[in-house]
C-alpha cells in the first residue's frame, strides 16, 4: 500500500496526523501488531517468569545503512540481544524507537524494518512497544535506531570480571573484527573480491549452549565497538590479574584479514556484532568449545589465551614468538559502526 | 594475502632470531650504554622502545640501530620484534612518521583555512597532531568541514561535485605520497578544476639522516632505512651516510621477517667493520629508485626549508609547489602563510627522538603530554618513545 506517491518520508509523516497513522499502520503494525503491540497502546504489559530480568538500551546511527551481510535494521536487534545474552539473560522483548529523516526513501525503510522482523523472529524477541519521529533534512543522518530490551536471567550464570583466576581460559565463538571492517570497506568504497561481510547475528544460543557449565562461566562479552582489545583491557583494569592472548589462535576472515592490511588497522581494535568472547575455567574449555562447535554460530570457535598473573596487563604472544602489549584503540578508529 | 602470509613465517623467524643472537655475541663493545625500562627489566623484553639517561644499565653495551621510519617502528611494536633480540640490540625509533611530525604552525594553519569556511580533506590520523591551541578534531567538534578520507583522489572527487566550494588537501607525506598527489594535480588541470588546493608539507628522508648523522650528541651505530621511501629514492640516495665516516644503512621490507632479516644485515655488517648501503628489499627497491616518480617530484615541487615537530628546521627537508603550479597552492591562492610552529621549550621529544633523554626526562611527560592530549610527535604516534612509555607506566 503506496504511503505517499513520493515513496519518501515527509516531516509531515511525524506530525501525529493522518499521514503519521498511515506510516505506522502500514510500516509497523503490518510487521510488528499482532503482540503486545495489538491497538498501540502507550506502554507494552509483560509477562516475566524469572525472579530477575535483564534490561540493556542501545542505539544504532551506522552508516551506511545498508552493508555487506546486514543492514541497520539486523543490526538493532542483534546488539541489543547480544547484550542481553552476555548478562546471562534469555532476550524476550525489545521496544523500537525510530527516528527518520525527512526524504528518506520508504524502500530503504522497508527493507530496514523487514530485516529487523526477520531477525526478531530468528532470535524468539518480541517487538513490544515503540516510537517513531520524523526530523528535517539534516538533523539526522537517513534513519536512527534505539531498541532497549527486556531478558529473564539464567540464575546458574553468575558473571563478573572479579572472577577471573589465573589459568582461566579466553574463547570466542568466531573470527573477530568483521562487521568493522565490512562497514569501513563499504564506507570509504573499498571493492575487494571475497571482502568482508559484517558478522552481525544473535549469540544467545552460544550463551545457552554454555549453560551445562554455567558454574564455571566466569565472564562474557560480546567485543563490539573497540573489538577484543577494549574489551579485554577493560576486564584486567584494575585488577590483580592478566591476559595472555596468542595470535596464531586469533581467528581472522580472509576478508578482514585484506581490509585490516590494505588500511592498517588491528583486527584486535574493530568491532564483531555476532561474536561471543567468554572466560571460563580451563577444565570446563573444552566441553564449552565443542558445544558452541556443534553450533553454525560457533563452527570455528576456539581458545585464544588465558588469563595469567601479570597484573592489568593484556599481552599478545605474536606470530613471530616475541610479545607485545595490546592496548585499547586511542580515539575514533571506525566512527559510528554500530 | 598468501603473499604476505610468506613473510611471516614463525620457522623462519627463529632461525633469523638465532643468526642475529650470534650476531649480536660477536659486537665490537661499543656504542651507547645500554638501558633498562622502567620496570627494571632489560628493555629489549618488554616491547618498550629504550632510552638511555636514567635507566642505563652500565654491564651492558649496546648497538643502537635507528629504524627511521614509521611503518618500520609499527611493524616492531606489532609482532613484538623487541623482544627477539638480544640485550645488547637496540632500536631507536627515528623520526619517520610524517604525521607525528607535523609542525604546530602547519595544523595552525589547515585550522585556520577551516575557519575561513574552506573545506579540508585530510588523512584521519592527522586529526588529533595538536596545533599550538587546538587539533583539527576539535575544530571539527566546533562544526568546521573537516573531512577524513584514506586518497587525495577523494579530495578531487570532492572538488568536482562542489564546484562552489574550495576545497584544501592536507598535503602531507614523504617521499612516497608526493607523486600520486601530483598527479592528481595534473589531473586537476586537464579537467579545469579551479576549487582544490593543497596546502604542502612534504618531507624528505635524506636530510633529516644528515641532520640525525650530523648531531654530535646523537650516537647511531646504523640506519634501517624506509621500505616504501626507498622504493622512490633508491638504494644510492643512503650512499653518503655510508663508508668512513658513515654507518651501515640497510633498507629492509615492512613484513616481520623483512626487519628481522634487515637487522641480520646491520649486525653483519658491524661485525665485520663495514659501513655500506645494503638492499634487503630488492624484490621492490631498485638502485636508482622509481625514476618517474622522481620526475614528478622535481616537476612540481622544490626543495624547502621546512619545520620538524620537535626538531625544528631542517634545511632543504622539505618540498614546496613551484611558482608554475601556483594556482593549486593553498598558501597562495588564499594568503596564507604556514608560520614555523613554536616548539614548547619545555618537550624533550627531539632529544627522545634522538636517544639522548628518555620520556621520564621531560617535565611534561605524563602530565602536560599524555597520548589523549599529546604535545610532542613521541607521543602524537600510538609507538612513539613516550607513548609506550605511558603505557606502560599507568
């Protein structure tokens, strides 16, 4: 059904009138109505069974909107799911706050939305509530996305950076640095053949996967912005402990692997959107691994480094057997990839 | 990528590890006193670059082997090449990254052309070399049109879909960047494009090795000479800083083995007394370099006395446009001058540069100068002397 003969959204289309009640009706409802968001009422009312529940906010400004092996759209559900997985939470609801920019053509916006359902549908999340704004030309770079969600929490997962022992193991459920560097190609229009595809997918079922030995779980992230580096230095910050990273292990897509050459960035700095970095207890590594294994999600998962004495320290054992600090990326490396 | 995969080869490392411990056993005991790092350990183990002054460790001599360029310096921290050598093995990182070189008056400048409502296109990692009161990311913050791109072709592609905005490319470099940025020029012409101008500030590596080789507080045991640098200004352009007075100059590849293989060909050439130009990456630099790249070069551009961040000026160590090309020069076309920036008397980064203080020596560092809010060029770059350093000390 042909919203306006434009097929671009008009500022009047977030005026609250009738062309507003169009776009949600035809956009939103037709995609989204059939749960709590049934007659639009102002909040959602949820059902949790858990005695705890999960709740994380994210938003999403990448640009392009569009990239290779997702759009904006999958890449709002799968932040905020993954956020909600790696606080040990089963992801059941997210609201949906859009804001679009006045001349934004509608088909982009469909294609948007439609991967966003079908990655909703994928992961068994609910779109529960949500707003829509419009804004003038300019103010908003083509489409804004805001998805808060709502999990109940696996009891059995009790996380925290304290936990970490000395001997610990670092796995991750698969080569990093993808989606970062599928967006920076598209963006600075770099064509390579085989390039990289952005990673972004749900990895909750890793987290449950994990869950026969939840007891020696300590820790999960998932490395998005700032990549594994960020994220394994912010794990050891202030803390009497370190990580031992080897590199021949580090997991990179031939893809990637060309990109982070041709633009010399460390795949160790940029960002997945559909991996799992876990620290767990080494006697539990190898049931964890061959569990994430079984998984398409986790086919090429694999142990990285461990956790060593080596106070706050996150050190690399390079390819070529000397070692090196790996520090967190200063300033803007890939500005607005998620 | 099979083809880089060739030149990171761990077997390969090893044995070139083992050639250069033996090496390294048979050194005249010469050069600089070496040092320890702030941790007391011996600096080669840690990946922090050394410097002498206060962390010396008197037992121990060391070869002091400058890498003079940047990529060089990247590759080392990267694969933690450090930390294969042995003790008395160390690596000064030279002046090569011509970001962090990149003198306060020249961002002085660019800023100010900003301000003027012009559009500038630089590379992303000149965003954050501090001007004498701000950075261009800052002034980007306040709403200037600063653009990043990884091309000076975008800079062209800029100019053609805005002809009614003048656009300046930050025209910064050495050796390497000069030609393709000139053709772009020629390009410019062909096409009358009359909105796009560089503001230059490139660098030549020779005189900044005659400046370095010339300082008599400043002691080199030899030069690992540029890759790509090398690759446009041949083998022979090292031969004066070799043979009697001069030092082994070997120009090696920017793959780990490349450098490893490189260090093998100083330590070689120490070891038997000799002082000559060797080329460890023959499979791209020819004797007498790139030849058409040279004759863009001296078609465009003339030499220049030009201002080093930290350093100050070096004579004829820089490339200016000629007056015939007057029309692409931002200095020119909008009456500006690119001041020679005031090195704050206080930065210590041309003595760390030169291995003559270290970053606990300088009364900024840590305090004044931290890799967020950098003041000299040893901590602007992510490798630099005094950044390591920083890191290492939090």
């Amino acid at each position: 059904m042909p919203v306006h003969k434009e097929d671009r959204i008009l500022l009047a289309h977030g005026g609250g009138g009738r062309l507003s009640r169009d776009l949600i009706d035809a956009e939103i409802v037709s995609r989204f109505g059939d749960g709590p968001l049934k007659g639009l009422p102002d909040g959602a009312t949820l059902p949790i069974s858990s005695d705890h529940m999960v709740f994380t906010t994210d938003s999403f400004v990448v640009q392009p909107i569009e990239f290779p092996g997702g759009n904006i759209g999958d890449l709002a559900v799968h932040g905020t799911v993954n956020d909600i997985a790696v606080c040990g939470g089963v992801p059941r609801w997210l609201s949906l706050g859009l804001i679009l920019e006045e001349g934004l053509p509608l088909d982009l916006l469909r294609r948007v939305l439609d991967s966003l359902k079908a990655a909703a549908d994928a992961c068994d999340v609910t779109v529960a509530t949500g707003d829509t704004k419009v804004v003038a030309a300019g103010q908003c770079d083509g489409l804004f996305i805001n998805t808060a969600g709502v999990g109940e929490k696996l009891e059995t997962f009790q996380l925290s950076p304290a936990n970490l022992q000395p001997g610990d193991r670092i796995l991750v459920s698969g080569p990093v640095g993808d989606h970062g560097f599928a967006v920076l190609a598209a963006r600075e229009s770099i064509h390579i053949q085989n390039g990289p595809q952005s990673d972004s997918a749900p990895v909750h079922r890793l987290v449950q996967a994990a869950l026969p030995q939840a007891a020696d779980v300590r820790f999960m992230r998932d490395p998005t912005r700032g990549g594994l580096a960020s994220v394994l230095n912010e794990m050891v910050e202030d803390a009497p402990i370190g990580i031992s990273l080897k590199e021949e292990h580090i997991p990179v897509s031939p893809g990637a692997h060309a990109v982070s050459e041709l633009l010399g960035l460390d795949p160790l700095h940029v960002a997945s959107e559909g991996r799992l970095l876990m620290v767990c207890s080494a006697t539990s590594a190898p049931d964890i691994l061959t569990a994430w294994q079984a998984l398409p999600e986790g086919q090429q998962a694999i142990e990285i480094g461990e956790v060593t004495s080596e106070a706050g320290r996150v050190v690399l054992q390079t390819l070529m057997g000397g070692r090196r600090l790996v520090d967190v990326p200063r300033g803007e490396l890939l500005p607005r990839i998620c | 990528m099979k083809y880089i995969d060739g030149f990171r080869n761990p077997g390969a490392a090893d044995a070139l590890r083992d050639d250069i411990a033996s090496l390294a056993e048979k050194l005249p005991q010469s050069g600089q006193p070496g040092m320890t790092d702030l941790l007391g350990e011996p600096a080669s183990t840690t990946g922090v670059p050394a410097c002498p002054s206060e962390h010396r460790d008197t037992k121990v001599r060391t070869t002091n082997i400058m890498e003079v360029c940047g990529s060089h310096t990247m590759a080392i921290a990267r694969y933690g090449i450090r930390d294969l050598l042995p003790a008395n093995v160390n690596l000064i990182s030279g002046p090569g990254c011509p970001v962090c070189v990149t003198d306060t008056g020249y961002i002085d400048a660019a800023i100010e052309l900003a301000r003027r409502g012009l559009l500038i296109v630089t590379f992303g990692d000149m965003l954050n070399v501090p001007g004498s009161e701000t950075s261009l990311a800052a002034a980007r913050s306040e709403g200037l049109d600063i653009e990043t791109s990884y091309s000076p072709t975008h800079a062209l592609e800029l100019a053609r879909e805005h002809p009614d905005r003048e656009i300046v490319f930050l025209a910064i470099g050495f050796e390497t960047t000069v030609a393709p940025t000139m053709a772009l020029l020629e390009e410019a012409r062909r096409e009358g494009i009359q909105n796009l101008t560089m503001l230059i500030a490139f660098k030549l590596v020779p005189p900044a090795l005659q400046a370095l080789m010339t300082d008599p507080d400043l002691h080199i045991d030899a030069f690992l000479c540029p890759a790509h640098v090398s690759a446009i200004i041949g083998a022979d352009a090292y031969a004066p800083f070799t043979g009697e007075d001069g030092v082994p100059c070997v120009i090696a590849g920017f793959e780990p083995l490349d450098i490893l293989l490189g260090l093998k060909g100083v330590l070689e050439q120490l070891v038997n007394g000799k002082a000559c130009v060797e080329n460890q990456y023959g499979r791209v630099v020819r004797q007498q370099g790139n030849q058409k790249a040279q004759d863009i070069m001296a078609r465009f551009l003339k030499p220049a006395d030009v201002a080093w961040r930290g350093i100050g000026v070096i004579p004829k160590s820089g490339l200016v446009l000629r007056e015939k090309y007057a029309e692409f020069d931002a200095e020119k076309r909008h009456a500006i001058t690119i001041p020679i920036g005031e090195i704050d008397p206080a930065c210590r980064c041309g003595d760390v540069i030169k291995g003559i203080a270290g970053p606990f020596d300088c009364p900024m560092f840590g305090t004044v100068c931290t890799p967020s809010d950098p003041v000299g060029p040893c901590m602007v770059s992510s490798e630099g002397s005094c950044a390591a350093y920083y890191k290492y000390s939090r």
